[in-house]
C-alpha cells in the first residue's frame, strides 16, 4: 500500500466524519419547532405545574446551551465540545451529562455484544466447518436451509420473534429491562443470575442473526482449503481425520473469518442497538430510543 493511497483514504475518512458530524448540527435546527419548549410543556404537564412560566424557563434554557447565539459561534461551540468530549447535558434526564449517561449505558451494551457475538463466531464456525467435512453424517446437513435463512431475517424481527413466543405466550424468560426491578443488586449469585436471565433473549436475536451468515461463510473457506495440496498430503501420510479437520483445515479456514469478524462489527453494533430498544434493555439503544422519543 502506497503513501498516496493511504493519505487518500484518510482524507476521505476524515471527509465523512466531518460531514456527517455537520449534517447532525443541522438537522436538528432545521426541524420545525422549538424542542426545549415542547420538552418543557411536557415535563410542566406531567407535574402539573402550570404556574410556571414556560418562555421565561425556554429562554434561560437557550442561555445555558448557548442556542441564543449566532448560528456560526453555536457551530464552532459545538466542534469544541465535540473535540474535548464535552457533550453537555440530558434534556430528558437533566441535570445529568450526556457522558455520564453513555458511560452507564455502555458497559451494558458491550457485554452483550461481545459475549453474543463470540458465541456466534464460535458455533457458526464450527458448524460450517463440520458441513463442508467429508466425514459429516449426512443428516447435519439438513441445517443448511435453516442457516440460510437465518441469514436473511435482522436481528431485530428475530428479537420481536423470540419475545412474543418466550416472553408473552410461555413466559419463561423476562420481556424486558437489565434486571428485575425488586432486585437489589449486589455482588452475588442470584444477582449475576438474573442479569443473565434478562440479557438471554436481547443475546439470543444477536446470535441467531449473524450464526447463518458465519457459518455459510465458513462452509465456502473450508471446502476451498479442503481442496489443497497440504490437506490431501495429510491425508496421505495416514494423519488421524480430526488432527486434518482441526490442524490442516479448519485452523487456516478461519484466517479470512477473523478478518471478516472486524469487518462485521459495526453493523452488529447497529443490530445491537434495535434489538435493545425491543427489550428496553438499558444499553445505549435503549439511551439512544429515549432521547429521540
């Protein structure tokens, strides 16, 4: 890779983050409206405090977020803020900072996303992996279909799926949330138990959602290193079938998987954040479904 193509490509990043974080500054003024005045009537109607003045409360609002500036001092602002981490605080949890609220919220959301994610990488591997071996009882592979098909439904509809038949018509697993509300929470057992009886169905839409896809891949990588010259000397020198399928075939097949792996994450992250805003499980796509709403 030349110096000039990766200076290019990281102009064109840096390009595409500018750009998007512009159109988010925009977007939000462009809007018909006024927010912190609808927020306002709806916190006031909620209370039912209706004495208070609501333009006098939006105008000191504008003061303290700098909105009764000019619109290119308020960009510039905004840049600085963005740039020193600085993005100030929850209009619908107030006084609290938007980092605050990330930061709790994150933790929830890479658990689940790391360990569903793993679970996945590892069965889906392993399964294609045993569906492009030779030595595969035929009936294995009858799991092809449904692994196509798994492939196709987003992790969103399988978390909508698994609710209403888990959660509504069994109701053996929690519809919802991180942990019960009745817990109180503490460093033990039937603490860890019930954050895990919540995050079952959230982690089970992940894994169902991407463990076609890893294994359809896996099937293709292991039936073209099956076809190598060093797998068939192998096969020649009497080595035993499971040091072939573990040493020679599977362990060069998931070369290209890791890479893929990386290059999955992001729209996994994507999935992630629906799939908890279905559960309200109190990860950053429940955060991020709150704010909008």
């Amino acid at each position: 890779m030349s110096l000039s193509y990766f200076l290019q490509r990281t102009f064109q990043l840096f390009l595409i983050v500018f750009i998007a974080i512009t159109i988010n500054f925009l977007l939000p003024r462009m809007i018909p409206g006024d927010p912190i005045e609808s927020a306002l009537a709806t916190k006031i109607a909620v209370s039912g405090n209706v004495s208070v003045d609501v333009q006098a409360v939006a105008e000191a609002y504008r003061a303290k977020f700098g909105l009764d500036q000019p619109l290119w001092k308020q960009y510039l602002n905004y840049w600085n803020d963005i740039l020193h981490f600085e993005f100030g605080v929850s209009l619908v949890n107030f006084p609290e900072t938007v980092i605050s609220k990330i930061r709790s919220a994150l933790p929830w959301t890479l658990t689940l996303l790391v360990v569903a994610t793993l679970i996945a990488f590892v069965l889906g591997s392993l399964a294609g992996a045993l569906l492009a071996w030779p030595r595969t009882p035929i009936l294995f592979h009858v799991l092809i279909s449904p692994f196509m098909l798994l492939s196709t439904i987003p992790f969103f509809l399988l978390g909508i799926i698994l609710l209403s038949v888990f959660a509504v018509e069994w109701g053996i697993l929690p519809a919802g949330g991180g942990f019960s509300p009745t817990l109180i929470r503490g460093f033990n057992i039937a603490t860890i138990w019930d954050m895990v009886e919540h995050s079952i169905l959230p982690g089970l839409s992940l894994v169902l959602g991407s463990l076609g896809a890893w294994a359809l891949g896996m099937r293709a990588l292991m039936i073209s290193v099956l076809g190598e010259d060093y797998v068939s000397f192998a096969e020649a020198k009497g080595l035993p079938p499971s040091r072939i399928f573990f040493w020679y075939g599977m362990r060069n097949a998931l070369l290209p998987q890791v890479t893929q792996l990386a290059l999955v994450l992001g729209s996994i992250f994507g999935g992630t954040v629906l799939v908890e805003a279905i559960f309200s499980y109190p990860g950053v796509g429940t955060l991020l479904f709150s704010a909008i709403a």
